[in-house]
C-alpha cells in the first residue's frame, strides 16, 4: 500500500497533472543549467586590468608632456617611452 501511495504522489494519473509536472521539471532543470552557465561565465570574461593601467600611463604621460615646452616634447615622449608603450 505505501509503495502505491508513493506512485500516485510522484506522477498523478491525469494528463493534465502530468503536463504540469514535466513543465515544472523541465523548468527545474533550465533554472539550474542557466545557473551554472551563469556562474561559470566568469571565467571567460578577460580582465580588463591591462586596459586600465594603459588608460592611467597615457593621462599621465600626456599631463606631464602638455606641462613641457613644445620644443622638449619629443625627446621626453620617446624618454617616457617603456615596455608596451612608445611615444614619439
């Protein structure tokens, strides 16, 4: 008896009752599949430190160049040149 009464609970006999229960597993299982895609996402996303010291070394080197004379300017970009950045 409790064995037939644990089958009627878990899948009901109408269609009605069916089609609701596979809607919400169906729902269940996207809720949880979106979830994970969502929390794993963050892995393909590419940082964007290297884009923001290059926007940091450019407003500076260009208030410290705009400060100088103009006839000093393009000696002190290309001595203010370095690693991933050339100026002049």
């Amino acid at each position: 008896m409790a064995g037939r009464l644990l089958h009627l609970v878990l899948w009901p006999s109408g269609l009605v009752g069916r089609v609701v229960l596979i809607l919400l597993a169906a729902l269940v299982l996207e809720f949880g599949g979106s979830t994970l895609v969502y929390e794993q996402s963050s892995a393909f996303i590419p940082s964007t430190e290297p884009l923001d010291d290059l926007a940091w070394r450019l407003a500076r080197t260009e208030r410290a160049l705009s400060a100088l004379p103009e006839a000093w300017r393009d000696r002190a970009a290309r001595e203010l040149s370095g690693e991933g950045l050339q100026l002049g």
